[in-house]
C-alpha cells in the first residue's frame, strides 16, 4: 500500500508539468563534449536552486537519482549523466529563471559525451564514427544508443509536447581543432536539429561557447578562433566568450567556478536574445590570496620561484602545484592554515603576521608532510624541513654578512670515532685569516657548539648563521678570534620509545672527550689545555654542556646554555656537588651563561638565581619578545661569544 501511494505521489508530481503545450515552458537542447558534460565536481551551493522553474529531463537513466529517461526534474547536478559534474547549463538555467518573469519556465535537455567529435553528432557520420571510437567511449555512446542526435531530438519531440524550444546551447570543438571544415558540420547538425523538429533559426538561436583560455595556455585554445568565426557560417549563431573563465589543472576543463561563470554568460546572452534584462544568480565565488604589491620574495626561497614571498607586515604568502589534491594545508609557528585552489592547480595561503626569525613549516596534503619544493629545506623537526626568513630591520645586522670586513669558513668534516666504531660528520667554523701565510703558526681557541632536539651539526650556520655572528664580532674586536666545531650530538632522532631523558644523547658523551677534541686538535692549529676550551648548547644542547662541562672540568673553563634544556636542577646535589664550593667552582670555570627567551617560560631566570643564590657566578641573558626559536639563539650566542678566552 505505501509503495503504491509513493507511485501516486510520484506521479502527481510528473504529472504536473504534463497537459496542452505551455508556451511559458522555455525548452533549451545542450549538446556537446566533455564542458558540456561537466567536468567539476558540484559543491554544496550547486544544489542548492532558487526557485523550482528550472527543470532538466533526463537524457538517460540514473538509478542512484531515480531519475527516468524522458521525465523532468529539478534542474540539480548532474544534469547529463549519472557520474558527470557541474556543467554550463546549470547556471545557464539558473541565470534564465531569475532574469524572465515568473510564469516562465525553463527545461534543459543535456546530450553530451566526452571527447567525442562533432562527426559524433553527425546522423549520416555516427555509424562509421562508432567504429573508429576509442574504447573509453563506447560506455557513453551506448547510453544514448549509439546514437546521441537521435537521443536528443526524440527528447525534444517529446518535450516539444509540453513547451516550446527556444534555443540550442553546444560547447563542443576540443576534439576537432584544427579541422577547416568544423563549421560546415556544425552547421550540418544544427539545420538537421530545426529541420527534424520543425523550428525557425530565427526563432531558436545556436549559442557556442569558447573552449577552455588558460590565460593563453589553453590546451585547444585555437579553436577559440574558429568558433569566434562560427556566426560566419551560422547567421544566427551567438558566441559565448570564455575570457576569464578560470579551468582546472589539465587547462581543457573549466573548474566549478568556470563552468558557474561561463553558464552565467550563456543565460545573460539568452535573455538578451528574448528581450529580457539579464539578471545573474547569487554564487559564491571561491576565496582567492591577493599579494599585495609590497611583498617579497623571502631569503629563502629557492632562486627561480615565485613564492614564498614576505609583506611589509610580516605575513607569509605561499603557493605550490599540487593539482590532484582535495585539500593542502600550511603548519607554521604552531599554526594550520587551510590552502586555497587557484583553479589552475595550485594552492595559495597567507598567514597571519609572523613574529621576525626564522622558522620551520610544512605542507600537508593527504595527511603527509612534504617540505615546500619552493623553499631551501633545513633539518630540524627530526628530519629535513622547510623553512622561511621574516627578516628584522637594521638590528638583525649582527647576523648577516657584511661588506668590508674579512670572513671565516665553515668546513665539513668527517672523523672516526673509535668510541663508537662509526664514521661521524661535523662542522667547523675557522676564523678570517686562519690560512694565511702570516698566520701559519698561530693557534685558536675552541668553542664546541651543540643544537637543539631534532637538529643537526649544519644547523648553527644555516639556521643560526653563527659564521657571520663570528665574523661580525670578531671585525669589531667584541670577540677573539676562535674555533667553532658543531657535531650532530646523536640528538637528531627523537626520544625512543622507553628512553630516558638522561640517556638521550649520553652516548655523544664518549665521543666528544675521546673522538672529537683528539681529532680537532691534531687537525686544526688549536689550544690544547682547558683554558682555552669552551661548550655551549640551546635547548637539549644546553642540557648536553650542563652535563659534558660539570663532568670534565679539566678540560673546559667555559660554558653556556641557550633555552637550556636544564629543569629540575638541584644545585646542592647536581653533578656529585660541583656547584657546593662555589670559590673553588668560580677559580675553576671562568664564565657561565644562562640565557633564553622571554616569551619561552624554560624556568632560566629561576636556575640563574639559584646559581647566584650559592654564589657561582652566573650571566643571564633574556632576549626580548622571542620564544624557543633561532632568533632567541642567535642572540644568545651574539651575547656570549664576547666573554670567551679573554
């Protein structure tokens, strides 16, 4: 019984638009390839009609819509087929309804099929055209029989029975550029279409639409040419432009906001036609990042590339090709920003203003991280990142390289640590000068210099630029000439599942006292007592000084730690209770430095007035503004060099 009265209902519904020709039911016929069809995937505004006046009939059946060939229905994507898309006469249909008065409705018909030749629709071609079409077509040919005209004008005829057919839309000629007689055969099909269902061209204009422009990049975009030239052939044929109509990545298609805007065109040409004022349909158009003209390209971003690029307000702005991904998202600075499609294959976002420094990012796309194939990468996060520069103004001077001054060289190593059987890499910073003929006996001090958690031994002269911190202090006399070395500290992997936090990076220990001071000192002109020794640290590297020095104070006189990783830290107890004969400490160490961030809450104001408290002698540093980031560390270690080995 219910089945039944959902039949009657149903039926009721149809029956609606069924009795004497109405000629206040405006019937459009569309036909056409792959546009036509609609490539787009519709959005949640594309189903969502204004009014009920807009109609489509189905040209085939759609089981999953229960939709019947031959009946009418809301004018709701897919208006082709089943599996198609949004397609111009969506909104061609919209924009009609809303410009003619509301007693008029309007019906599509939609017949098109991907690829296909105009020959396709050719009633004396199809047949030999059938046997030459390639196997990805034959599915679509045999929805409409293998005869896609025929579909058409029996629809029409039988449309024909309820309203009057005002117009033939078609966006087809992709397939054919390049083809001389293309007009000829349009003009073929359009006088077969008025012949077959008796019309007047006068009375049923002919609307081709320009293929897909690209911004000239167009894949068939000479064929815009010979359908610009089609009213040449067809006196009543009407040209629908495609200028500005943005496409998807292949540059055949158009995308959703495409096919909305070339539909809009086609509807606002047909009510100019018949006489009506156009009135275009609300839309919401995708949200687009607009660089304004004051932005940058930022230091680092790989030469050649467009973007990133930096504002005068510090905001970000980044763009990368990916043109197969449904959603790309930008991590920067604790943040996650939602990229936006350009319609081109790409994806824009802009951040909100940045603090100054550099900083690590990503771009995720499918759940993964990828590094910004734009940006030069860095290692940090435990593996190579992007990164980006927002520059500061003249006071970040101290770390960029200057003209008129003379600058070291950061070299790569490789030793041998017997401590651990393996082959190990690092870097030294040697001062200006250190090869010159006048200096080939003179000897450096050295200052071991460690990163943070997830870092590696390059990081203090990509990320830190501690090369230009040294030159620059250094030509000012604020430091001494010295050695610098940075090893990797077997911290670049994070914590291991069950591992303790003084276990981490423990095993570096061994290597640094029996490895690597043995190795720079029989290779590099250095001092070798502890007087002429130095270790400093940020964050776990920090932590790694506190426990290299304070155990080996026979070999180092000074240290520092930058965000030090250091919490908890007993003074009384520490490290068999070094810090307990704090005159004997202050003989023996002859410069400590606590530093951090103000913005970072690591507890070091605390563990340098404890120090204080018990007399050791202890220097804090607190950079303004900055949190657990390089730019706190630069400035760190711009203040701590000029205390070393004076």
């Amino acid at each position: 019984m219910r089945k039944f009265l959902l039949l009657i209902s149903f039926c009721a519904c149809m029956s609606a638009y069924a009795g004497p020709v109405d000629p206040n039911f405006y019937i459009f016929l569309c036909f056409g390839q792959s546009n036509m069809e609609g490539a787009a995937r519709p959005e949640a505004q594309d189903f969502k009609l204004e009014d009920n006046r807009f109609l489509m009939m189905a040209a085939v059946d759609d089981n999953e819509r229960g939709r019947k060939m031959g009946e009418w229905y809301q004018a709701t994507p897919p208006l082709c087929r089943g599996n198609n898309g949004l397609t111009p006469v969506d909104y061609f249909g919209r924009t009609l309804a809303k410009s003619l008065p509301a007693n008029v409705r309007v019906g599509v018909i939609t017949v098109a099929i991907g690829g296909i030749k105009i020959e396709g629709f050719m009633p004396d071609e199809i047949a030999e055209y059938i046997k030459t079409a390639p196997a990805w077509m034959k599915g679509m040919l045999e929805a409409y029989d293998n005869n896609p005209y025929q579909r058409l004008v029996d629809l029409a005829k039988k449309a024909q029975k309820e309203g009057v057919i005002k117009g033939v839309l078609m966006h087809q000629g992709e397939s054919n550029t390049g083809d001389p007689e293309w007009a000829n055969k349009v003009q073929n099909v359009y006088d077969r279409l008025l012949g077959d269902l008796k019309l007047k061209p006068e009375e049923v204009p002919l609307l081709a639409g320009e293929v897909v422009q690209a911004n000239g990049q167009g894949q068939c975009i000479a064929m815009n040419k010979q359908i610009d030239e089609l009213p040449k052939t067809i006196h009543t044929a009407h040209v629908v432009s495609s200028t500005g109509c943005t496409n998807g990545p292949d540059r055949l298609h158009f995308d959703a906001n495409g096919y909305r805007e070339l539909g809009c065109r086609y509807g606002e040409l047909m009510a100019t036609l018949l006489g009506v004022d156009p009135v275009r349909p609300a839309f919401e158009k995708p949200k687009t990042v607009e660089v304004p003209a004051d932005a940058v390209l930022a230091e680092t971003t790989v030469p050649g590339n467009d973007f990133p690029k930096v504002d005068k307000e510090r905001r970000a702005y980044f763009k990368v090709a990916a043109p197969e991904a449904r959603k790309v998202v930008l991590d920067i600075c604790n943040k996650k920003y939602d990229m936006l499609p350009d319609g081109q294959g790409n994806w824009m976002a802009v951040t909100d203003p940045l603090v100054v420094g550099f900083h690590y990012y990503f771009l995720n796309i499918g759940g993964v991280n990828f590094i910004d194939p734009s940006t030069e990468t860095f290692f940090g996060c435990n593996r190579e990142a992007g990164g980006i520069e927002i520059p500061e103004g003249p006071e970040g001077d101290y770390y960029r390289p200057q003209q008129g001054i003379d600058h070291g060289q950061v070299r790569s190593i490789y030793y041998y640590a017997n401590s651990t059987n393996e082959w190990r890499h690092a870097m030294v910073y040697t001062p200006a000068g250190y090869d010159s003929k006048k200096n080939i006996k003179k000897k450096y001090p050295v200052l071991y210099l460690q990163h943070g958690m997830g870092e590696d031994e390059t990081g203090w002269a990509k990320q830190g630029h501690m090369q230009h911190i040294m030159d620059n202090a250094i030509a000012k006399g604020e430091a001494v000439p010295m050695i610098v070395v940075m090893e990797s500290g077997d911290i670049k992997a994070p914590f291991g599942r069950g591992q303790s936090f003084d276990s981490y990076g423990a095993s570096f220990y061994k290597v640094l006292i029996n490895d690597l001071i043995p190795y720079i000192d029989s290779n590099f002109r250095t001092y070798t007592d502890r007087d002429h020794r130095a270790m400093a640290g940020l964050s776990w590297g920090g932590h790694q000084t506190f426990d290299v020095v304070l155990t080996n104070m026979d070999k180092f006189s000074y240290m520092g730690a930058f965000s030090g990783a250091i919490f908890n830290l007993d003074v009384k107890t520490a490290y068999d209770g070094v810090f307990t004969n704090a005159d004997e400490f202050n003989k023996k160490m002859h410069y400590v430095f606590v530093s951090a961030g103000s913005e970072e809450n690591f507890g070091t104001e605390q563990l340098a007035k404890s120090l204080n408290d018990i007399g050791i002698k202890t220097d804090l540093y607190i950079s303004p503004g900055t949190h657990h980031e390089w730019l706190t560390w630069r400035r760190c270690f711009n203040q701590f060099i000029p205390h070393l080995f004076k």
